[in-house]
C-alpha cells in the first residue's frame, strides 16, 4: 500500500499546525498599524529576513514539484532549480537596495516612487493581484495533495485546509507572523532535507530484480516475437480479447486468479518479447475508479496501486552499493539502469479513460541529462521551436524571481539597505543549498520503491516514508508549513495590493492605517477563498509547472518596469503604466491560449491551440520593454533626477 | 534645516550606491553569461551537456552544481566589497 493514515503523522501535522495559529495570535497584537500590518515595522533581523526569503520562496513548487519531477524524469527537474536560484542574481545584483530605498508597503509603491500615478498604482496593483492568484494555484493544489495520503481526506478538504489557515495567519498578524512562520518553515526545511539527503547516501543503491519485493512486478519471456499474437494463454494465464481501445495498443492482459487483469507492455529485442508488469488505473464518467479491473480500495475485491522506483542494475554487477558519497552517488547512477514509469491514455468507446503506467528501463547516464521530461525532450527533436520553448521558460525563471511580489515586499521589512542586501545573501546560500539537495531527494525517491505512479508531487513525502516513518510525519508537515508560509506570502502581497494601492492609492479613499488594515483582512479572507476554489479545480497539474506560468506573468508585468525605472532616465509614468499592462495581458492571454492549458485545463486538443508556445517569456518580457521605450519616447517628459544616482 | 554634516552623508550615500551599483552589474553580468551559455548549451548542443570533462560526472551535472555555487560565492563577494550606503537617508 502506498498510503496509510499514520497516528504519528496526523499528531505531528496537528502540532506544526496548531504552533504556527498559536504563534500567529500571540503575534497578532503587535500588528494594529499598517506599518507593521504590511512590512513589521521595518525592524525584523537581516538573518531572520534572510531565511523568511527562503521559507516565503522554497514553495510547494520547489519542494514538491522539483523532486517530484527529479523523481519522475531525472535532472530535467534540476533545471527549475538552477533556473530558480539564479532568479537571485537578478534580485541580490539588482533590486534589492533601490527596492528598500523606493518602497514602503507593496511593489507599486517603488513602481511610483517618482510619480505619484493613480495610474500605475492600478497597473501594478492588478498585475500584482495576477501573478499572486497563479502563484497561489500551485501551493494550493501542492496542499491537497499532501493531505489526501497523509489525513486520507480528500483532496479539497487539504486545500480548504491550508486556506483558512493561511486567512487566520495574515488575518491576525499580517507580516510578523508570516516572517516568523516562513522564518520556521525554511529553516526546517533546509535542515530536514539535508537530513533525509544524508540518509538516502547512507542507503546507497540496490537492485531489485524483476518479480522480487514487496511488491513485486512481474516480467514474462522470453517468448517468441511472432507467436505472441496467437498465443491465447501465456504463462498459464488466460490472455483477456483485445476489445477497443486495447487492440494494437502495445498492452497485453492476462486474466488475474484473483480478480481483474494484470497488464504488461511489451519490450521486444530482436525476435524475441518480454512482458513487463504494467499498472492500469480506469476512471469511468462519473469519476468512479478502477485498479488493474477491481475497483480502488483495500478491501476484499479491490485493489490499490503499487508503490513503484527501483535500480534494475549497477555498475560492474554489483547488487547493492552500500553508502554512497555526494559525488559517487551521481558516478554510480550514471552507469546504471533505472526503471522509470510512462503512461499512455486510452479511451473507451463510452468515454471511460484507462491510464496505462509502464516500466521505462533507462540508462543512469539519460537521467542525468537534459531532455527527459516531455516539456524539455523538445531540446532533442531538432525542432527550433521546441528549443525556444526551453529558452523560454528558462528567461521567465531568471528575470520571474525578482519581480514576485510577495518576495518584494519583504525587503521592506527590514531596517536599511545593508539589511536588504544581507538577508538577500543569506536567502541565495540558504536557498541554494536546498537546491542542491533537491537533486538527492529526487534521484532518492527515483529508487526508493515508495512512488506513486500518479502523484509526482508525493515523491519527497514518500521518499520519506521509505527511511523512516518518522520522517515522513514530519516531512509531511513540513511539507504543508511550506504552502502555509508561501501562501501567506502571496495573501498578504494581494491584501497590500487591494487595500494600499487598488482602494487608497488609485480610488483616493481616504483611509487611515487602522482602516486600511481592516481592508486588507477583508481582502485577505476573499483572495484566500479564491485560492481555494483554483486549489480544487486545477488538482492535477504539476505543481512546478504551475509556478513556471506565474514566472513569465511576474517577469513580463513587473521587471521590464521596475528595471528601467532604475537604470533609464527617461523612462516616464505613461511607459511604465503601458509596460505592466502589456506585459501582463500578453503573457497572460498566451497563457490562456496556450497548447497545455488547452490539453491539461480546457480538456481540448493541443492543435487548437493559438499560441505558438506554452511558455510565452521569451516574446512578452522583450514585447514589454520595447512598449516601455516606444510609449516613454512618445510620452517625452524627462525625469530630472534618476533613481539610480 | 540641512546642515553640511546631512550633505556629506547623502554625498557618501551617493557615492556608496553608485559604487554597489557598478559592482552589482558587473558580477551580474558575469553570472548572466554563464547561465546564458548553460542555456543555450542545453538547447542547441544538448549531446554535449554528456560529455564527462572530468571526475566522473558529466557535464549538465557539473554546470548545473556550478551555477549554484558560484551564485552563493559571487553574493559572498558582493556582502564583502559593498559599501554601507549611510545610515541616514
């Protein structure tokens, strides 16, 4: 079984849970201005700052998502931690002081630091609502996803979960208890990564012949390439008739004793075929689910997935390596084989839907190169537009860091510059050396025999749950204090946005600091319930992914404005007004129209798509700087002082 | 009012900013090619990123590690030949 409730794990989920409310409302009366409703009075340590950035930035994406695709597809994922952390280059080279010396509460204040526009106060102020709401998606899905194996709720309940709690934690305290609660979240997660890191080297690699294990999957053969297709009885099996949609699907089933089928693909090598144990999960209209024929469950005629990942061979026939070292661990992978798991679709003629999870026996020096997973295999196809695509998201995940807001505002929370520049230092090293070990985790999870063919966000939980189940209760709580401390991050960024710039700013309602913090609770509680409702309708999209589109939003509405302001001197209100809503609605509308989000959102075909690309970076955040120039050219009035003397 | 003593520390601030600025760009830049060219590497001449340069590992490994640590060396160079950019501003 691949989940089971545990004790422990729901103790130890209450306890991490129940700590971060408690903190908040012990926090919360500190918090009665807007100045320490919004920024903590200015007074939070550079050190403490420094690793809120890493706990407010390592979200669900990075800790779920990377590992998940690391675990999935090999160092493909590695790339979004690379790209990732050099986002801080952008913002530690670049943005961070002028950021501190302009601003007060939210982006837009630095935005129109120099011109008090009503204007730009709505463009930022919307484009800051956007790229909050597509960040949230992701941590939101990521939430659920923990909860499910972890309470065994359902998946909207783990979303509905981490809503209210992120409202009760930006409601009562705003920027103090989210510092505290990402100050807590990132050093744990940092340290507990390297921990289970640590133990998956002391594990070292083991091969798992085929047909062995707990939970072993079955290979048949050889048989004779030519016969198979007359054979009706293989292994002493009755081989089930190849109806629609299985005839010439490349999937074999025989009958199983017990009940239902047992699937198997077919590899062949020469004239001769083996039968590898597949997994078949059959979801019908009404949502109701089928493993291998048997309905889901662990009850009597039921079944349930298996845990999956193991080494099919080492170097110099070895069966198990012992432990490993940092880099011998990479040397030893590199030379062995992996079986990784695809899947292919079938539909039925009534419209039912059977996934079929295949084993992928994959040479160790594949897994660790890019060009695996299949938004990066087009790096190989010798397809240009395929290259582009992979040139795109890597420019929204380098120019995207320094232009989220809710990683903005927190170089207002601290004293002065030297502090802004500080605690972004300590982020970079605390942030990096996480990356580094999201290698181990995945790779880890890769071959620790514990995933779930059909959730890559549970690879690291899972992985977890192989070395110890300890670990896991408290990975898995870790994992949730992770969207808690990000979401509130983005909740309280959005609630800035309506309250300080959308109504004060732009509407001219005059509010004081009290009332504008009663507003900002306000609009804390209706962005956390429109998370909520995203969280539940986009659950089965990986969470990585996700976070990649709020990249190329943030990059293309935010940085080409915030850099020019800085470095141009003629760079006027009307060109940075223009600049964020272009920006915005182009990488936005592309977005929308894009092949994945027709395939994986609007459930139609990719050929329907509009846009020529999923990842739209690469035009919009140029198309946004060229607006920026054309429009303050056109516009004219130079600014007499620059902002970056 | 304004005295020669708030001059000289927004001067000196001025010239601290100036001078972090320049510095920042600079390692920027630096940092900026070498993600560039791991970028374009991977895209165009991805059979490459295979080759084992040395140590065993293969080259999409030891660039990528890279790029993370040289990102963590280059903020401990900006921390240390930064100027503080006065205290009152």
């Amino acid at each position: 079984m691949i989940y089971e409730v545990s004790p422990l794990a729901v103790a130890i989920f209450l306890l991490f849970v129940g700590s971060t409310i408690g903190l908040s409302f012990f926090l919360g009366r500190k918090t009665q201005t807007s100045e320490g409703y919004f920024a903590a009075h200015g007074q939070v340590p550079w050190a403490v700052n420094g690793i809120a950035f890493a706990g407010d930035y390592l979200s669900a994406a990075s800790f779920l998502g990377i590992c998940g695709m690391i675990a999935f597809y090999g160092y493909d994922g590695f790339l979004y931690s690379i790209g990732y952390l050099a986002g801080w280059i952008v913002a530690l080279f670049v943005i961070a002081e002028p950021m501190k010396r302009l601003g007060r509460f939210t982006f837009a204040d630095a935005l129109d630091s120099q011109f008090d526009s009503r204007g730009i106060k709505l463009a930022a102020g919307i484009s800051t609502l956007a790229v909050s709401v597509f960040y949230l998606i992701p941590q939101m899905v990521g939430a659920g996803a923990l909860i499910q194996p972890l309470l065994g709720l359902p998946h909207w309940v783990g979303v509905v979960l981490v809503g209210a709690t992120v409202i009760v934690i930006v409601v009562t305290a705003g920027m103090v208890s989210t510092t505290w609660v990402q100050f807590l979240k990132g050093s744990m997660l940092v340290i507990f990564s390297f921990i289970l890191s640590a133990m998956v080297l002391s594990r070292g690699l083991e091969v798992t012949p085929p047909g062995t294990g707990p939970n072993a999957l079955q290979t048949i053969g050889p048989l004779s390439a030519s016969e198979l297709a007359q054979l009706q009885e293989i292994d002493g099996r009755v081989r089930l008739p190849e109806t629609d949609p299985w005839v010439d699907s490349g999937f074999v089933r025989l009958e199983n004793p017990a009940g239902g089928f047992d699937v198997f693909s077919v590899r062949q090598q020469d004239d001769q075929v083996w039968l590898d144990q597949a997994q078949a999960v059959t979801t019908a209209t009404d949502g109701s689910q089928q493993i291998d024929g048997l309905p889901k469950g662990d009850g009597e005629g039921q079944r349930l997935l298996r845990p999956v990942g193991h080494v099919a061979s080492l170097p110099d026939g070895q069966t198990a390596t012992g432990p490993l070292g940092p880099l011998q661990f990479f040397r030893t992978l590199q030379d062995s084989e992996v079986v990784l798991w695809g899947n292919r679709r079938l539909v039925h003629p009534d419209q039912t839907v059977t996934t079929v999870y295949y084993q992928k026996p994959t040479e160790g020096g594949r897994i660790l190169r890019p060009g695996e997973h299949p938004v990066f295999a087009g790096i190989r196809s010798g397809q240009t537009k395929d290259r582009i695509e992979f040139l795109s998201l890597m420019l929204a995940l380098f120019c995207g860091t320094a232009s989220l807001p809710h990683i903005l505002i927190r170089y207002y929370t601290v004293k002065d510059e030297a502090a802004a520049r500080k605690s972004t230092i300590v982020g970079i090293t605390s942030i990096g050396v996480f990356y580094v070990l999201t290698l181990y985790l995945g790779l880890g999870a890769m071959t620790s025999g514990a995933l779930d063919v059909t959730n890559s966000n549970m690879a690291a939980p899972l992985l977890a749950r192989s070395l110890s189940p300890l670990l896991f209760a408290i990975i898995s709580a870790i994992a949730f204090t992770t969207v808690l401390g990000t979401v509130s991050g983005l909740i309280l960024a959005s609630s800035g946005a309506v309250a300080h710039d959308l109504l004060s700013g732009f509407l001219g309602i005059s509010l004081n600091g009290q009332q504008q913090v009663r507003v900002a609770k306000v609009a804390a509680v209706i962005v956390g319930g429109i998370a909520i409702l995203l969280g539940i309708a986009f659950v089965e999209m990986n969470v990585s992914y996700l976070v990649g589109w709020a990249f190329s939003i943030a990059a293309s509405a935010n940085l080409p404005a915030l850099t020019m302001l800085l470095f141009w001197k003629r760079t006027t209100r009307q060109g940075i007004i223009a600049s964020v809503i272009v920006g915005m609605v182009s990488s936005l509308g592309w977005i929308l129209l894009s092949a994945d989000t027709f395939t994986q959102v609007y459930g139609l075909r990719a050929d329907q798509a509009w846009a020529p690309l999923s990842q739209p970076g690469i035009v919009t955040i140029p198309l946004a700087y060229v607006t920026l120039i054309v429009v303050s050219l056109a516009t004219g009035s130079r600014r007499d002082t620059a902002v970056a003397d | 009012m304004p005295t020669d003593s708030d001059a000289d520390l927004t001067t000196a601030a001025t010239a601290a900013r100036k001078q972090n600025m320049q510095l920042g760009l600079s390692l920027f830049a630096l940092y900026t090619a070498l993600y560039g060219a791991f970028v374009l590497t991977s895209a165009f001449y991805p059979d490459v990123m295979e080759i084992r340069p040395g140590g065993g590992l293969n080259l999409a490994l030891l660039w990528g590690f890279g790029l993370i640590v040289v990102a963590i060396l280059l903020s401990f160079v900006y921390g240390m030949f930064s100027r503080v950019a006065g205290a009152k501003q």
